[in-house]
C-alpha cells in the first residue's frame, strides 16, 4: 500500500483516519481464502466466452496455483463450469444468488415504467444501477427504440470517477463509505485515488448547479449522460439512475434543458 503524502494527509477523506482502532479491530473476522475466491467469482464479465485460470490469475493479482485450487473447489460446487477447451465460465450456482438479490429489489418494478417513458421521450438508455467494490453494476435498463442506444445491459459495469451515474452514487453515499472508497482506490494506485478525489469534487459542484452529476465524453468519448442518486423507498441501499446516449443524437444541452427536471423528479419519486 501507498503511503500517504503527509500534505494532504489531514484533509483528504482518505487520510490517516481510516486506520483507526476499532477498524483494525474488525479487520480480525475477515476470512482471506473467502475473500480471494469471490475475488475470482467477480472477474467474470458478461462479454467473456471464458477464462483461463493464467488469465484469471491476471485479473485477480493471485498466483496461478492458487487460482487453479480455487477454480477446482469452485467447479465442484458449481459456482462455475469447465469447457471442453479448459475455459472456465460462470455456473448455476451463480444464478441463484442473482435472482435472489435482484427480487429483493422491488423498487425496479416501480421504477420501470417512468424510466421508460423518459428513455422514450429523449431517445436514450435509462439505467439504475448499484455498486460493486470499485465500480457500478446496472440493475435495470430501458430503451428507446432510437437507432442509436447505448447497448447497457442488467450486468453491465460503469466506472465510479468517469460516469455520471458513479459520481452520483459517491456525491450521495455516506462520509464512511467514501472514505472506504477513497482507501480501497488508494491501495490499488495512486493515480486513480487522485482521480477519484477530484471526481467527488466534481459531481459536488455538479449537484449544487443541476442537481445532478455529469458526464460529456469523459466514460466514452462519444457518450453524453446524466444521473442522480436517490435511497430507494423502504430501503437503505444507494443507487443512482442515469439517462445518456450517443453525443451524435443527444447533446449537452438537451440533456441539461429538456431531460434534467424529469429525472430529478423520477429520483425525487422513488426516493419519496
């Protein structure tokens, strides 16, 4: 892990703070073995036709012995399934907790219908999504029948720093679980840590001037989008929704003028 720089030390969120007594304290129930081999769950993307346990070893920063052992256990309790070519992909296992954590989420059901009227209306993909670790991971998509859409699925990932719907989640979440955020990005490097802290910076002043974050070519050169956060009715999980699509058909200005006011109040409602 990086040291942190003694100038900034008392100021950023994700100063010195974070190694507190009673964090340390906790950090004696975390279970290694069980952490490393969500860890390889969790690097399977929806756009891989599979990976080798070299190529997972890659993704998670694990030895590829290690990798091999838990590839096995994991095969054995179907959690995952080996391909003839030695591949492996995710298996059934894996559905159930899926479905389980996504009917617990009654609030896409309600969501559903105003996201697409105003993906209709604007000609764009709405999108909610929750997150993951370091990233977003959508939970529900609606389309517009526009030629040109952004092609988000329930699955998809969205960087935290660069998306307009990550900002909105780190401009909503709590001081703790930024500075949890801060220190996991911090550990991993440098450069993303600082990126970060400034992209707090920026969904801030974004909300204090739209009352929503944004984003303009900056996840995607050619993506335009804006999101809000909202904590969904009789839940506590944060989530954002986000509105976006090609910067050919769906400017700035259309977005800030004509889309904003109906997806701030799309959040104030399932919010409310």
């Amino acid at each position: 892990m990086q040291s942190n720089d003694s100038s900034t030390a008392g100021s950023d969120p994700g100063g010195d703070d974070l190694l507190d007594p009673a964090r340390k304290n906790e950090e004696r129930y975390f279970i290694t073995a069980l952490a490393r081999g969500l860890e390889v769950l969790s690097c399977f993307r929806s756009a891989d036709k599979g990976l080798t346990n070299q190529q997972i070893a890659e993704r998670c920063g694990l030895p590829k012995s290690t990798v091999t052992r838990f590839t096995y256990t994991l095969t054995r309790l179907g959690y995952l399934v080996q391909e003839s070519g030695g591949r492996f992909v995710l298996g059934t296992a894996t559905l159930g907790l899926g479905s389980a954590m996504l009917a617990r989420l009654d609030i896409r059901q309600m969501a559903r219908p105003m996201m697409q009227e105003l993906a209709d209306f604007s000609g764009t993909t709405v999108s909610i999504a929750v997150r993951d670790r370091l990233s977003m991971i959508t939970v529900e998509v609606c389309r517009s029948t526009a030629a040109l859409a952004l092609s988000l699925q329930v699955g998809s990932r969205m960087p935290l720093a660069v998306s307009a719907i990550g900002r909105a989640y780190l401009v909503r979440a709590s001081e703790q679980e930024k500075r949890d955020i801060l220190a996991r990005y911090q550990e991993l490097d440098e450069m993303a840590y600082k990126a970060l802290v400034e992209a707090i910076a920026r969904g801030t002043r974004d909300y204090a001037q739209y009352g929503c974050t944004t984003s303009f070519g900056e996840w995607q050169k050619d993506v335009n989008g804006i999101a809000a956060g909202f904590y969904p009715i009789g839940g506590n999980q944060l989530m954002s929704i986000n509105c976006g699509g090609p910067s050919s058909s769906v400017s700035r200005e259309f977005l800030l003028e004509e889309v904003r006011p109906r997806l701030i109040e799309i959040a104030a409602r399932l919010e409310s």
